[in-house]
C-alpha cells in the first residue's frame, strides 16, 4: 500500500483526496476528501492576474490541507493546478505561497495533461460496466476550462477550451460588478454562442461524433445531478455513476438561468459557492448533449482528483521498486 495526498487546484475549487493504494488491484481507498471554493480565478479573464484575496483565501485552504496531510502521513504529495494559474501573470506568487506552505511545488499542468488525469480517475471504475458503451467521452466542466477527453481503455484525443461557469459568467453576466439576476435572453445566447465556438474547436482535434457514453464530471454535473434526483442534501454516494438523461438537463439548465439567486440558493443540493456561476455550467453541459446527441450524461465523482492520485501511487509504486533492485 502507498499512501498519497492529491490536491487538485482549478478556477473556482481547491480539492484534496488523501488515499491508499493497492498496486495488486489498481485501487484507491479513500481516506479523506474534501473541498473548498477559494474563486482563485477571480477576474483572471479580465486583469490577467491572480486577486491578491484569492490568493490568499486559497492560502487559507492549503494551511487547512497540510494538516489533514500531516494528520494522515501521506507518503507522497502532488499538487496540480489548472487553468486559472496557468493563465495568470503573477502565477509566481501563487507557487510560492504553495510551496510555503505544504512544501511542495504546484504543478501547472497543460490541458492535455488534465485531460489524462481527468480520463484516468472517470473511467478506472467504470471499464468493469460491461453495458456502458465505448469509447467514452469524459467531459469535465471546471470553472475556467472545459476538457474533451475520448477514449476506451486509454486516451485517444483530448482537448481542453476556454469556456467554464466561472469564465461565462464573469464574461457575459457581470454587468457593473453584479451577477445578471436573473440573466437576460441576450446574455444567455452570448454563452450559448461561446460554447459553441469552443465545441468546435474542440471536435477539430477530438472525434466528438465517435463517443457512444457521455461521462460528466465536476460541480457544475454533480449539482445537475443533485437536483435531477431531488436529493434533500448533496449525497455523493446518490450522485456518484446516477444516469441523467437529456431532457432532465434541459430542464434544469432552463430552471437555472430564469431563477433568481435566491431561489437557486434555496436548492438543498447547492454550494453556496455554486449559486451565481451554476447556469453557465448547466448551459455548457446542455450544449455538449445537444452537440453530440447524448441522450443521458453518466456522472462520475471520480475524476482529475483521482487521477492525480493513481498517477502519483504508481510512480511511488515504480520507484519503490527501482530502489529494492540490486546495485551492481
């Protein structure tokens, strides 16, 4: 058994996954998981920088996670940030606050590389699901980037593009520094027309057209999720591989953008951090289901998290083993 910390840090999110794993199975047993929503990329598609509160809230989080590390003795620590920090002008002082203060440095991943990880921790589980047609499209809606990923056991072509819940709705529904409540028909179009654009570039390198099972992945799905199956909090054992179909997600996308914040508040199953970029993220997944005519989205809460994790286990796994080698 090795035991790993991943900590996976995008756009709206800081996530932490401590587990074991088994090399003779393949498995992770999860110990602890958790998140918090630090916005890190506030106003980064505006200033090109990262705000000097973001930073420091998601400062807050890291602080917390090194001692749920500590507590646990994790072997070996990866931390992979994505798109906000890859974008970021000042993305300096964000790895060395990292490095301050769990001691090791961020990796700022290629979206290509996300997509890897994101196809790895989707789909370990759900190649024993002998009904589930292949290859699968995994789709995983962050808040700054959307990743494309097709594959069957392996990745065949990814893709990551620049449409997320958090960059939609800070690009066309922040109007003098407030959320559109509830937006206008123009503002939804300007996403849709976004979304769009970024569909297409996406199927210029990944055969959209090919998948036969859609897996979605992240808040903006799992709160889909949540609120297709009525859940009176958010259960993750509920919203983990439950089969949402098409007209459900066009429902609740609709919902999404005609409520006002209040009332998208008021949804049990909703983070508070959700409630004004939950639209956008809804809308992105309706556009990806109409694209390539998905009839239902399989949602995972297994995901770029997990993935780190695998990866990072194997790599100790690998090392432990050249180290046990005869030296000559």
């Amino acid at each position: 058994m090795t035991r790993v910390a991943a900590v996976d840090c995008g756009t709206n999110s800081i996530r932490l996954l401590v587990a074991d794993y088994d090399p003779r199975t393949g498995e992770l047993a999860e110990l602890d998981r958790r998140m918090v929503i630090v916005r890190l990329g506030q106003g980064v598609d505006r200033t090109g920088r990262l705000a000097p509160e973001a930073l420091e809230r998601t400062f807050a989080a890291c602080r917390q996670y090194a001692e749920v590390i500590k507590e646990f003795g994790a072997e070996r620590v990866r931390f992979v940030a994505t798109s906000a920090s890859r974008d970021a002008e000042n993305r300096e002082d964000f790895v060395r606050g990292v490095v301050d203060i769990l001691g090791v440095e961020p990796e700022v991943i290629s979206g290509e590389q996300e997509a890897e990880f994101s196809f790895t921790g989707a789909t370990k589980e759900l190649a024993a699901h002998e009904h589930l047609e292949r290859p699968f499209l995994v789709v995983d809606i962050g808040g700054g980037s959307t990743e494309f990923v097709v594959g069957d056991d392996h990745v065949r072509a990814a893709r990551s593009v620049d449409v997320g819940c958090v960059r939609m709705t800070e690009r066309h529904l922040v109007v003098d520094g407030a959320v559109s409540d509830p937006p206008t028909p123009a503002q939804i179009a300007a996403i849709r027309a976004d979304v769009e654009a970024a569909l297409d570039l996406a199927a210029e390198s990944v055969p959209l057209a090919q998948a036969r099972t859609l897996v979605g992945l992240a808040g903006s799905v799992t709160t889909v999720a949540g609120i297709a199956l009525g859940l009176p909090e958010y259960l993750s054992s509920r919203i983990h591989h439950s089969r949402i179909s098409y007209e459900q997600v066009r429902e609740i996308s609709e919902r999404m953008l005609t409520a006002t914040h209040a009332e998208r508040a008021a949804i049990p199953v909703m983070h508070p951090g959700r409630v004004d970029v939950i639209g956008a993220g809804a809308l992105v997944l309706l556009a990806i289901m109409e694209r390539i005519g998905a009839s239902e989205v399989v949602v995972s809460e297994h995901d770029i998290l997990d993935g780190i994790a695998i990866k990072t286990a194997e790599e100790a796994e690998a090392d432990k083993r050249r180290s046990d080698l005869p030296h000559h």
